[in-house]
C-alpha cells in the first residue's frame, strides 16, 4: 500500500527539487519585489536585485524576515497579490502582541492542502476513512487546514471543531472516525474523558492521531497512543508559512518531512545568522517558494529545530526536521538562565507523572522565582504529609538537575490547571519586565 | 482487624472542605472523626466514616484525588494517664507514630484513638499484649 499523496515528488531525486526550488524561488523573488514595497526596499538597501538569485543556493543571498515585520505591516502590507485573487484570509492568535494576519490565493490554499493531504496519507489515511477534525475553525488554521487536505484525500471530513469533549466521544464512537485531527493536549484530554466514561479505547474504529500546533514530546505520543489506542503522528506548520503541513511525520515516527517543494526550510544559527550542518539545532527558517499571496523570504519562526537530509526508509526523499525542542521566543530566562518549558515537562514525564503541569514565574524583591504547579495524582498522593513532602523535594532535585536553577514545587487539585482546547497554557509570566 | 481511613488532597481555598463535606452527606456518608494535617500550600484531610469504599468512589468521581489507609483503632479508659499509658507501650517497642487523633465515642468512660504506624500487625500485638483494647470499624458504627 502507498501512502503517498504525491509520490513523484515526496521521492524525487534531490537535483530534481534542486530544479523545482529554484524555479519557484525566481520567480518568489521577483514577485517580492515588484509587488511588495517592504521587500523592494530592503532588497535596495542591500543592493539586491531580482537577477542576483539563480539558484536555490543564492538563498542565502536574501535577507531575512520577522514577526514584527508582519506586525509594522498589519494587517495586509505584506500581501503581493491584489485583492480579487485573494481567496482567504487567517489569523494568529496574538498572545504576545498584535495579531498577525496572513493571505491565501486558490493557488496558495491548493499547495497548503496538499501539504495536510500528505499528512494525512503518510498517517494511514485513504478515501474511505473518516476523518474528525477538533482543531478550532475560524481564523487559526488548524481546522480548515486539515479539513481541506482531508477533501484533497477524498475522506470524508467530520468537522467537529473544538470543544465540548463528550460529543467528541460521542462522535467517535457512533460515526466511526478514523483518524483524528487535534492538538496533543486535547488528544490527551479526550483520552482522559474516554477513560472516565468508561469506554474501551481498543473498542473505537480510531487507529491514527495527527497532532500538533504546540510542543509535545515523546512521552505525551506514549500515553495518546495508549489513552486511544492510535497511532500518533506529528504534523508541523505555522500560519505565516502556510498553517499545518508544513511538515509531517511518516510512518518512522523519528522526524517531519517538509513540504520542501513549497517551502524551503534553512536552520540557521539565531546569533550569527548563519545556516548550521544537518543534524546540527538552530533557528529553524522558512521561505515561502510555493506561495503567491504572502511570499515571506527567509522568515524567522523561532523554533528551535534541526534538518536531516539522509533519505528516510518509508522511501521519501524530502528533507526531515526534529521535533522542535522549544521557541527561541518560549525561552525563560531564570535568573540569568535558560529555560525550555518542555525541559520542564521531560522531568514531570521522567518521574513517572502525568504531564498536567504549569510554570508560575514571578519576581520577588528583584529576584526571578519560578514555580512549577503539578496536578496531585493518586500516584503522589499519600496520607502522611512526610510521604508527601518526600516527593515534592524528589521533583524539586530533579528539576534543579535538569534546568540547573531551582524551582519551587506546588501540588494542587486535580483538573484545576488549564487545559486549553487551542494551546495549552503552560506558562504564566507574572515578571513586569 | 485495622480500620479504613480515607485520606484527600485538599488545597489551601475558602470552600474546599465545605464541599468535600456536602458530597458525603449527599450520600449519607456519616463522619465519625476526622484530622486535618496542613501545610502553607495545602491540607490532607483524613476521615473515619461509615462507607469507607463508598466515600473514596465519591470523592474521586468528583475529581479529587483520594486514598484509603488501613490505621488502627485503640479504646482508652477516659482518665488522667490513659493516652500516656498507651502511647508508652509503642515506645518501648520503638514503634514511632506517625500520627493519631483522638474522638468522643459511643461508649462511655472511653476515648478512641485512632494511630498511624508503619506496621499494624507489630503495633496491634503490643498494645494488646499490655492490655489495650482495639477497635474495629463496627465499634465506631454501632
């Protein structure tokens, strides 16, 4: 069985993408700079011109794109195309800031969901599968991402949306989905409530997850893979490239193969700026060579990541990235010390606990105190507060091992942290900084 | 014969025991004695109850994180003395206790104790050898 959408070029030979790119990118190039006045101008600062790029390799040539950029240019600035070859527009969500908004052509909106449709195959999907999507629909573009790869596909698309987790259940088991769509910790919040109705997860036809939109580590696969009985794959994306299926996980489960042939990833050193070796983490970039509304050049994402290039054994040729270890924007620094809440999360999951956890940071008489709340399980719990205390410094060791700066631990109440159905609220930064 | 006691996480908030305590009476669940061990962050309230197994279902069905101990009972004469003399019996075997409360009980001229040690089976042998009564979960309920 095939589990390509498009195998010509998910197996294609390297000078063949070689090919592609670079076609793709001459043409982004000039589109940037006839259409998009931010990009004519930083191109003539550097004394750039469209005719200096002729290949893939000259990428390296051509500056390089930030959030803020999208910001300073809200909402449409940045758009290429004029508005009656705009199809779509999505948004992100703007926690730390002003929200940034991103434009699609039928074109842009076709690739992007050939990008979810392979996804969706790599994951096991067919024409005749169910396919239930819980990402949020509307302007994030978890729902509408994967719903239209999965038409692509020729599944039939359940659109639940999120939300409302026992009519999920409910969904799952009386219309037989195959494959759900979600983040990873609403995966693992509907686990939770299947296990609390009392339902045999091995009794639903689910056999495949594709999960992402937010950290999530190999532990978390473990206990979604054991919570549904499924088979959890990773999917990769961001609105300002395109949204999910940017990249996606193959049947090996040990990296995502970028769409490459769409958007041509660097990973870059987030100092020098300079792109690293294979293998090697740095700031991973992207550049949108298959789009037309938003052409973004070498745009920064802040994730943390590395590319591999070997060819993989499902057979697929396209470039690999690792599961992103962290944001280079997530990072705390802790009194002069750098934090990854998903370092934070290994040692929850070390120990043996159930990653519900949330890092409290506050700033006491000038000094960083950080606080991690960690749900009370029947596994932690005991009657005598000794017992209890007992585990509480083990945790405590074990995260000052780890992050090497100390953090104070605080048990609460069951089901009391926040488990967002959008993004998980894993950090609180209560520092006026 | 030890006695069930169930013990739950409860956080240091207005209302929490008001509420772990509703859900038992709304199930008729008697309270006989009970103990709060308390820390800045958060307590453990521990319980002698009627339906032991059934309050651990309720308690957990509400989400709250629950376990069931097997601690001892002991009866004391109600007189000067009469917890010192009890209590004593453990020293001298090097028994330590990790904690105890004490309650009015049905009988009169008595107290009831309730004890937490690390072995039951060795702590049950020398209170009874130097002539202190144990309870069962049928004398607290009569």
């Amino acid at each position: 069985m095939s589990n390509y959408y498009n195998k010509e070029i998910e197996t294609a030979p390297r000078e063949y993408l070689d090919a592609i790119q670079s076609m793709r990118l001459i043409r982004m190039v000039y589109n940037c700079y006839e259409n998009v006045p931010f990009y004519k101008k930083k191109f003539d600062e550097i004394g750039l011109h469209p005719q200096d790029i002729k290949s893939i390799a000259d990428i390296v040539k051509l500056p390089f794109t930030v959030k803020q950029d999208l910001r300073d240019n809200y909402p449409f600035g940045l758009f290429a195309v004029p508005k009656e070859k705009l199809v779509r527009i999505h948004a992100s969500s703007g926690t730390t800031g002003k929200q940034t908004v991103v434009g699609y052509t039928s074109g842009d909106v076709d690739r992007w969901s050939e990008g979810t449709a392979r996804a969706i195959m790599a994951a096991g999907g067919t024409k005749s599968d169910y396919i239930h999507v819980s990402y949020g629909y509307g302007l994030f573009t978890g729902g509408l991402g994967l719903h239209y790869g999965a038409e692509k596909v020729g599944a039939t698309v359940i659109p639940v949306s999120s939300g409302n987790t026992s009519r999920q259940v409910q969904i799952l088991q009386d219309f037989g989905s195959n494959i759900i769509c979600c983040t990873p910790s609403y995966a693992m919040f509907i686990g939770e409530t299947i296990r609390e109705m009392g339902i045999d997860p091995e009794s639903l036809p689910l056999r495949a997850g594709i999960f992402g939109a937010e950290p999530w580590s190999e532990n978390m696969r473990r206990e979604i893979e054991k919570s549904l009985a499924i088979k959890a794959y990773d999917i990769y994306g961001l609105s300002e490239i395109a949204g999910p299926g940017v990249a996606y996980e193959c049947c090996e489960q040990n990296g995502m193969h970028i769409c490459e042939d769409f958007f041509y990833p660097e990973v870059v050193d987030p100092d020098t700026l300079e792109p690293v070796p294979d293998g090697t983490f740095g700031e991973l970039v992207f550049t949108c060579i298959g789009k037309e509304a938003l052409p973004l050049v070498r745009y920064r994402t802040r994730d943390v990541s590395a590319l591999t290039h070997e060819k993989c054994a499902c057979g697929r040729t396209l470039v690999k990235m690792q599961k992103p270890r962290g944001r280079t924007d997530d990072m705390l620094i802790i009194r002069g010390v750098n934090v990854f809440p998903s370092q934070v999360e290994h040692v929850i999951l070390s120990l043996g606990m159930e990653p519900n956890y949330q890092i409290v940071v506050d700033r006491v008489n000038n000094l960083d105190v950080m606080t991690v709340k960690i749900e009370m399980s029947e596994l932690l719990f005991s009657d005598s507060v000794r017992q209890i205390e007992e585990t509480e410094r083990r945790i405590t060791a074990a995260l000052q091992n780890t992050l090497g700066v100390s953090a104070t631990v605080h048990l609460v109440e069951p089901r009391t942290l926040p488990r967002s159905e959008g993004k998980a609220v894993r950090v609180v930064d209560n520092r006026k900084l | 014969m030890p006695i069930k006691q169930i013990s739950i996480f409860v956080e240091n908030k207005p209302g929490r025991l008001a509420d772990i305590t509703a859900m038992l009476a709304k199930r008729d669940i008697d309270i006989r004695a009970l103990s709060i061990a308390d820390t800045t962050d958060y307590g453990i309230l521990r319980l002698i109850v009627s339906h032991p197994e059934a309050a651990v279902v309720t308690i957990r069905e509400e989400g709250l994180t629950v376990s069931a101990t097997n601690v001892l009972g002991i009866a004391i004469p109600d007189v000067p003395g009469g917890f010192a003399k009890a209590i004593k019996v453990l020293a001298n075997e090097g028994i330590s206790v990790e904690y105890a409360y004490a309650f009015i009980t049905p009988e009169k001229g008595h107290a009831f104790i309730i004890l937490r040690v690390a072995d039951n089976e060795i702590a049950s042998e020398a209170l009874t050898k130097a002539g202190i009564r144990l309870i069962e979960q049928r004398d607290i309920f009569e």
